[in-house]
C-alpha cells in the first residue's frame, strides 16, 4: 500500500467517523414536522440550538400579508414612490455558481420603481400566451413570453 492509498484511507475513515458522531448527537432520520408553530423559545430550544431542522405546517396562515398583499391598490398605496432592490442575472439565479461550476456569481443589482414592477408582473399575470404562441412571424415575438417562458408551463 501506498502513501496516497493510506492518505486516503485515513480521511475516509475521519469522514465515516465524523458523519456517525453527527448522526449520533443531532441527526434524526427524518425531519420534525409540527403541525403549529411552535414559541419562540421552544423553537430556539428545541432546533435552532441543536441545529436541527424542522418542517412548520401553518406557520404564516395568521399574517396579514396573505389578504392585503394580494390587493394591488392596498400595494400601490403603501408602495407609492417607493424604490426595491432587483437582481438581475442572465439566468434567473442570484448568488449562485455558474452553470459551468467554475465560480460564484453575484447578481447585478438595480433599484426599480415597486410600481413599475406591480404593473409590469400584472401584465405578466393578464397576458395572453396562447395568441402569443400561434403568432407566426418573428417580428411580433413577445417579450414577456422570452422573459418567463419557463413559467408558462405552469400555466
């Protein structure tokens, strides 16, 4: 047996023995699910302290955002001249590593009107895909279906 052969025999051995303690002291097989939210000090006691995670179920249902956000004049109100951050990257995907795994990208960031966005995503959300689809010349291409095609098959 070699040096690099014991080399690597020895850090495989580490990393099994590392991954068992881990097992051992905060691991559980499966993942905690509460069907309520638990205090703040239970939920600190309980997970944030050991690093454990855990899967709230109903955990925002009583935050008034869920009826007001959904409200685009309640939106324009409280938003009115308001300026929001916005990433941009090529991809859709901010503070990630490029699609070649080569190095971390951070997105490039610009402010935008909040009201602006609101009526840019409300055309987004009222547009008419199909008509978009069954166009046949290149000059009528629709720049919100290049945008967010890949949503579009949510639709």
């Amino acid at each position: 047996m070699n040096i690099e052969q014991t080399i690597v025999e020895k850090i495989t051995s580490c990393l099994e023995e590392l991954q068992q303690d881990a097992k051992d002291l905060y691991l559980d097989k499966e993942i905690t699910i509460l069907s309520h939210p638990p205090t703040a000090l239970a939920f600190l006691r309980d997970y944030v302290s050991k690093n454990k995670p855990v899967l709230i179920k109903h955990a925002y249902e009583h935050w008034a955002a869920l009826a007001k956000w959904q409200n685009p004049e309640y939106l324009r109100k409280k938003m009115d001249g308001k300026s929001v951050t916005v990433s941009v990257t090529p991809n859709g995907r901010a503070d990630a590593i490029d699609d070649k795994k080569t190095y971390f990208v951070l997105p490039m960031e610009k402010k935008a009107s909040f009201l602006e966005l609101l009526d840019y995503f409300n055309e987004l959300l009222n547009h008419d895909a199909d008509a978009c689809a069954n166009k046949k010349e290149k000059s009528e291409h629709c720049i919100y279906c290049d945008e967010v095609r890949q949503l579009y098959i949510h639709i």
